[in-house]
C-alpha cells in the first residue's frame, strides 16, 4: 500500500522559551521508494504544536508505517536531514520497533541527545547495554521506591506544597509540577540544598536543548564538571546515594569510568526529570478540563492509578523517538532501507483506534488497555515506576489539601509541543483545606 507523507511549512513568532509555529501539512501519497502519486494531496492548516492528533490520525488511516516524518524539520538545514526518513504510527508498528533491537537500534541519539548529555546506555545495544541496565536499574528496584515513597518523595512533596497552599492561588506548573520532581532528584543524587537553585537552572538550560542548543550545551559542560567534583567526593567518602551506589558499582570486576558516571546523571535530568513533570502536568490540566472526572477523583482517591494511566495515554509526554534501521528490512509492508531513520510515534500508537475505542476522549473510567508511552523492548523507560509513583503523590497531595481547584480558564492554558508536550503554564484558585 502506498505510504503517506508531508511536507511542512512553517511561520510565526516566539512566544517565551517555545516558538509559537501555524503550519501547513501537506500530506501526499508515495510509493516506499518516494515517488510522488499527485492524485492524492489533502491540504489541511493545522497548529502542529498545539495539537499534533489529527494529523498523527490522518497518516494511521493510510498505514501503520509512511515515508517521511512527524517532525517539523523546516528550520533544520539540509545536510542534517537523513537521506531516507519514515515513521511509525500504529501501535503494532510502534510496538515492533521498540522490541527489535537488532533492525532499529538507538545509535541516532550519539548525533542528537547524545551531542549534549555525552554516550548512555540510550544508545548502547547487546551485552553493553545489558550490564550498565542492570546497574542502573538496581538504583530503581521496587524495594528502593518502597523506601524512598515515605522517606523523600512525600515528605519534599509535602514541604513544596507548604510553599504556595496558603496564597490560594498558584502556577502549577512553576511552583509544583517541575519543582517536585527537580527536588526529588537531587535529594535522591545526595546533592547539597544550597546548590539546588544552580542545579535546577542547569536543569531547564539542559531540557530545554530542542529549543535553545546553545544554552543547553554550556549547562551540559558546567553540569559535567559539577558532577565530577560529586563523583571525586564519594570516592573518597562514599555515600548511601545514586552517585555513591554508581561510585562503588562494577560490571565484570571493573568500576564505572567517570565519563559513564556523569553521562548517566545528566541523562537522569531530561529522562527522570522531565517525564514525570509533563505527565503529573498533563495529567492535572486534564482532570481540571474535565470537571466529572476529577469530582469523581476528588471523592475516591482509587481512581488515582488508573488516572494516571489514561493520562499517559491520551497525552503522551514524549510523542516521538527515533530510531536507525540496521539493515534493508519490511515493517508494515513499506521497505525500509539500511541506513535509514525511523520517527517512533508513541503519541500515534498511543491513540490508535485498532486498539482502543474512543481513542481520541480522556476516560479514566475505560478499559484497561496497556499503552506504550514508556516504550518497550530492552529500552524500556528505567524510571517508569518512579515516574508512576511521584505522579501518585503529587496528585494525592494536592487533592488532600486544596478544595474548589480550578483554572484560570482567561490565559487560555493548555498542552503544548512537539515531540515532548506539557502546559506551558496551569494557574490556578482554590483554597485551602482546614485540617491541610
């Protein structure tokens, strides 16, 4: 079956951090070896950043997989584009990608994240990814998140909501959502308290590098030498934190390099960090849209899961990853080539009707039906039950201690972006409980 693909125009101005972008989508059947079929052009102007679904839901009632992609490459200069791009939109495609390390493998971020944050287990494949896995992913053991529930992730919320519960009014965003897991980071990294200002700058300088690279790689630079200074500390005093676990780890007889060490750390920002700010974000903004939903949460805190759950599916807080394919291959009856490079569109599959009913309404109350928003496969997010957890209690908390909580509905706030999309800003009024 002929795959679609489009080609994107874009203009518009700045507004803030994020560039504000009306685009027109032009999509356009091919053959699987490019040409164009011009019988076959829908012209449709659509805010890509603002809400990418209807153009994800265009391309998955052509085909699972089409030749082009979901990005918006028009500011990209050419030489950095790849010579053959495709995506991936159905679940089933998606799905495939993600369990296949050996066709699609992750060597794409060495020339992308991997340009700011130096190599990570992201890229590595086979054995070499096995052993440093298993490494890091002892730090996020269950018996770890049992202990670090009561003993740091509740008790930074509880402090952080202490800050604005008395004002009556607050931006979720700045004053919660980001805040409480930067916090949870650095507690759990064993950093120091006076640093955390510098640290959570650092931090949205780093996260902020699909928009403003420059900033991101002097954070990543001064990041790499604040990490270094923590590194030489455990060594020489060893400590019972990441670092001081990562500082004393050894795969085959052999300790961690530094370079691994601090690679890992600042991977920790954009993945540990990031994921569970837009999700707990997404998640709030869209129990307060939809009033029914969150008077039900309001009066059974049970809900709070399977809340949490539908939330990561409907919006998605990164819809897109990529992937290089490794050798000439099929998926979905498109031939891929070698050398080429394959968008992974989580939001796509994510909202794809084969799989569910409604795909396109927020349900707390559906079927549960396992999403792919934490990808699949040997890269499998490592901090997803951190991510669930630190959602839980933040929404736990707030649904404790404030009452009649609702938007500032006159500065329009909603989910933005593309590929990693969050409200930019949730102001809101309530008040606070008597007994909070």
């Amino acid at each position: 079956m002929p795959a679609p693909s489009f080609t994107v125009s874009a203009s518009g101005k700045t507004n803030g951090n994020i560039v504000a972008r009306r685009v027109t989508v032009i999509f356009t059947v091919t053959t699987t070896c490019g040409g164009p079929v011009p019988d076959v052009t829908i012209d449709e102007s659509v805010n890509l950043l603002r809400d990418p679904y209807p153009i994800f839901a265009r391309h998955r009632a052509q085909g699972g997989v089409f030749r082009g992609s979901v990005m918006d490459w028009s500011k990209t200069p050419e030489s950095l584009l790849p010579e053959h791009q495709f995506a991936a939109v159905s679940f089933d495609a998606v799905n495939t990608v993600f369990r296949d390390g050996k066709l699609f493998n992750s060597e794409i971020y060495d020339s992308t994240i991997g340009l700011f944050i130096g190599p990570t287990i992201l890229a590595m494949e086979g054995k070499t990814h096995r052993d440093h896995r298993n490494l890091v992913s002892a730090a996020f053991k269950s018996r770890s998140l049992s202990r670090w529930e009561p003993e740091i992730v509740r008790p930074v919320c509880e402090s952080l909501v202490d800050e604005f519960i008395d004002a009556g009014t607050a931006d979720l965003v700045r004053d919660f959502t980001f805040e409480f897991p930067t916090r949870v980071i650095s507690t759990l990294l064993g950093l120091p308290e006076e640093d955390l200002p510098w640290f959570r700058q650092r931090a949205v300088e780093l996260i902020s590098y699909t928009v403003k690279y420059k900033r991101a790689f002097e954070a990543s630079a001064a990041l790499k030498d604040y990490f270094l200074d923590q590194i030489d500390r455990r060594r020489s005093t060893p400590t019972e934190d990441i670092i001081g676990d990562l500082v004393t780890a050894e795969i085959d007889g052999e300790r961690l390099s530094d370079e691994a060490i601090y690679s890992f750390l600042r991977l920790l920002l954009p993945a540990g960090l990031e994921t569970t700010y837009r999700s707990s974000g997404n998640l709030l903004y869209l129990l307060l849209t939809h009033p029914d939903q969150f008077a039900a949460l309001q009066g059974d805190h049970e809900l709070i899961p399977q809340a949490i759950e539908e939330g990561l599916r409907y919006e998605t807080p990164l819809t897109t990853v990529q992937r290089s394919v490794t050798q000439d291959t099929e998926l979905d009856g498109v031939s891929l080539p070698a050398g080429a490079v394959i968008d992974v569109c989580i939001g796509s599959a994510n909202r794809d009707e084969n799989r569910w009913e409604r795909p396109g309404e927020f349900d707390i109350f559906r079927d549960r039906v396992p999403h792919i928003t934490f990808a699949a496969g040997e890269h499998t997010c490592m901090g997803l039950h951190l991510a669930r957890m630190e959602t839980r209690v933040a929404v736990e908390c707030l649904l404790r201690r404030a009452t009649n909580l609702a938007l500032v509905t006159d500065e329009d706030p909603h989910i933005f972006g593309q590929p990693f999309r969050s409200p930019t800003a949730m102001p809101v009024t309530f008040d606070a409980r008597a007994d909070s």
